[in-house]
C-alpha cells in the first residue's frame, strides 16, 4: 500500500500552484485532493512527486492510449525534432501524411483538417454544420461532454433539478448559445424525434459521443445510431461523431467501423497521439470544402494546426495500431475480464452496483439497474462511486474519485496488472459493503 499521499512534496507544490493558477490546477477536474502532483510515467505506472506509484487507469483522461512514454512515438517525436519546427506557410509532408491516413482509416473522413484539441475540433464542426445547412440550432445528449466552448458547456454530469434543463458548466456564455443546443436523452429516439419535429427545419447538427464515455459508458443500441442516421439524412441534419475519446481506442476506424453507421462528420482528439496535443475534424469532402480558404466561408486558422511534433506523434500512434491489431484483442480481453471480475465481486457482496464499459474501458455504476441512458444515471450513488475509485488510489490504482469517471486499459497494462486491480477492487469493495452494512 502506499504511504498516504498528502506529504510534504506534492502538497508544497499543490500550495505553490494555488498562489499562481487559479485553483491550482490548470483544467478544472485535475484537483482531487491527494495526490497532488505527478513526476514521471512509464508504460501502465504513474509516479507521484512523493515518489508514490500507481497503475494508471486515469490516464490523463484518456489521453494515453499504448502507455506512458512510449517509445515508438517518443522517437518519432525526437526524429522530427531538429527538422522543420514551424512554418506558417504552406503546408508540411507530415501533414499530408496524418490526413492520407486518417481518410484511409475512418469511414466517414474524404478530408481532414488538424486542429491541436479536442474542443477546437467540435467547435469547427459546430460552425461548419452552421454554415452548411444556414441552421441555427444543435442537438447534443444529456451527459455528453465535447470540449469547453460556448455551444457545448451545458448539461454534462447534471444533478436531478438540472437534468434536461438549463445546465451551464460555466458562467460567461451568452444565453443564445446555451439556448442555441437542445438537449435529448441518449438511446431515446423519440427525445430526439420530437426536437426535430419541434424544430422542424432549424436543427443543422446532431452532435454525440457514440459511446458516451464521459457518463463512464453507456452503449448505443445499434437500433438508437442507425435511427439517428435516418434522421439526420431525412432532415438535412449533419450528424457529427465525437470520437475524441472512442476513437482509435475502441477500433483504428473508430466506434463508426464498430457500429457500421458513418456520420458526416467525425471529431478526434486525447489518444490519438498518445498523449501529445493534436485533434481534428474529418468528414464528407462536400461539407469540409468549407473550409478551403480560397473558395470557402468557413474560416480555418490555427497558429499549431498541424504542426510537424503533433503529426509526428499522431502518425506513429496510429502507425503503431494498424501493426499491432493486438491491441484491440487485449485490451477488450482484459476489459471484459475487468467486467466480469467486478460483477462477480459486487454479486457475491451483495452490492447494488453494475459493472460497464466497451473494450479497454470500464466503470462500476452504483445503480438499481444497469443504465442505458443518463435518466438511469440519476439514480447512481455518487457517494459509493467516488468512494470506490478513492479507495482504490490508497491501494495503488489512480482512478478519477468523481462521479460516473471511467477507467481506461492502456496497451501497457498486463494480465498481472488486471489480476492486482481485481484483488484490490475485491479489498475495496468489501470495505465499501462493510461500512453500508
Ligand atoms: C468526447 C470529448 N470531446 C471533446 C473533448 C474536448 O477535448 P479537449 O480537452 O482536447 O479540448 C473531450 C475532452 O474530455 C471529450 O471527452
């Protein structure tokens, strides 16, 4: 067991951080008390600066997909390094070369365009489908997250008054914006029915989560993705796949190769350069021609879009995946076995709790029923929830202590890995069971 994490180091430079970034964490959820602060990472293990090491199930919210410092993608880096930096004109050969590969490998990309995150990836195809169909409104689903910005910043993890209703993650967004996005329930066809028909003729995009991970996992019935996509084709709605967190992760084509559904456009981010900060936004030639500068109206523009480190990182990601199809094997091998592992413990204990996930991904919902949309997940005890993933830090598995976070199966973690986190989940458990008793 580690030794308890709130000493001197990480907690002096938590104090440090608080004087000179507000809050002292530089992206909201980063503060979950101890441990405070990180040092270095290798393959599934993450180190603290009190010298603490856990497996790493948080993985920087998804972001690390093969495993810390991997190496394929360090020297990729270190290769590109030294050559071209930045130029700010015209365009590089790794840039031809990530969007030839993204267009090889997701069904839905006939063009691509490189952005540096995930939220500058959704909100160019939020302004995109604006321009394209002259619609004003959005659809998103109850529960999921696509970036910070002012059209998405609304009804994520929503408490049971705010579910469905006006749900701002901050203030400072104009009341246009937030009104500007209706919100349905996920796996529910007739919530979205009912805005178009509402709305009939106003809506220009449908934007989800195919998997909404940030709700842990709730999976899409193939009934729910092939509905939208015959509504979207019926209305001229652009329908648009965030696969920042299910992309690459779940397959290299994405949950649309899964799923045999291709939407109109598909947003990337987190895993796709294991770690380092590229994004972007591929889709239907017709719609991404917007952006062309010379004959377009959608503007593009981006001091890094592009850059050669990022594409360097992202090619030898996804160069690494199409090689190693293993992956996917593994880490949905290793999920299931996590899935099947917990259900038997929370069984055996009597708890009411439901394991989840998809492939590398897993979650346990303290819920009456396994969910299928976020109306289920209104019922989840978020206590337990946060109480779980804590204890399962004191034994030496970093796991996000809030609400309906997921637990990501990196390429790095081993059966030896899964066989420990299930003896300490069983530890955990037990002491969660014994003080409900
Ligand atoms: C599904 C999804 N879309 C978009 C984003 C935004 O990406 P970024 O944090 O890189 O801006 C996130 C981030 O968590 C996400 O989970």
């Amino acid at each position: 067991m580690n030794q308890p994490s709130d000493v001197p180091r990480g907690r002096a430079l938590a104090e440090a951080a608080a004087k000179v970034i507000p809050g002292g964490v530089n992206s909201a959820t980063r503060y979950i008390g101890p441990p405070y602060a990180f040092a270095s990472a290798t393959g599934a293990t993450i180190t603290d600066l009190d010298g603490n090491s856990y497996l790493d199930y948080h993985a920087a919210f998804g972001a690390i997909l093969l495993g810390h410092n991997f190496e394929p993608v360090n020297r990729a880096m270190a290769e590109a390094l030294g050559g071209l930096d930045l130029s700010g004109l015209g365009v590089t050969e790794l840039e031809v070369a990530l969007a030839d590969r993204i267009c090889e490998i997701i069904p839905s990309a006939e063009s691509m365009i490189a952005t540096v995150s995930g939220s500058e990836a959704t909100a160019q195809a939020i302004r995109l489908s604006r321009a394209a169909t002259g619609r004003k409104l959005i659809i998103k689903f109850q529960g999921g997250f696509h970036g910070w910005h002012d059209a998405v910043a609304r009804n994520v993890i929503s408490p049971p008054d705010r579910a469905y209703g006006m749900d701002p993650l901050s203030s400072g967004i104009l009341p246009q914006a937030l009104e500007s996005t209706l919100i349905a329930e996920f796996n529910d066809l007739d919530s979205v029915r009912a805005l178009l028909d509402e709305h009939d003729g106003e809506v220009a995009a449908i934007i989800l989560e195919p998997i909404p991970h940030n709700v842990g996992a709730l999976v899409p019935t193939d009934e729910f993705v092939r509905g939208l996509r015959e509504l979207c084709t019926r209305t001229g709605t652009v329908l648009v796949f965030d696969e920042v967190i299910t992309g690459f992760r779940h397959a290299l084509g994405g949950y649309q190769q899964l799923c045999g559904v291709t939407p109109d456009l598909t947003t990337f981010g987190k895993g796709m350069a294991n770690g380092y900060p590229v994004g972007g936004l591929a889709g239907r030639r017709d719609l991404m021609e917007h952006f062309n500068g010379r004959t377009g109206d959608v503007l593009l523009a981006g001091t890094f879009n592009g850059n050669p480190l990022g594409c360097a990182a992202a090619l030898a990601t996804l160069d690494h995946l199409a090689e190693h199809p293993d992956f996917y094997t593994r880490t949905f091998d290793f999920g299931e076995q996590m899935r099947t592992g917990l259900t038997k413990i929370v069984n055996d204990l009597g708890l009411e709790a439901h394991a989840a996930g998809f492939g590398g991904v897993f979650n346990l919902y303290f819920t009456p029923r396994p969910p299928r949309g976020y109306r289920d997940l209104l019922e989840n005890d978020n206590e337990a929830y946060a109480a779980f993933h804590r204890s399962m830090i004191d034994l030496g598995h970093l796991m996000l202590p809030i609400p309906l976070k997921r637990n990501h199966i990196s390429g790095a973690h081993t059966q030896a890995d899964i066989d420990r986190t299930l003896e300490a989940a069983q530890a955990a458990l037990s002491a969660l069971a014994a003080r409900a008793d």
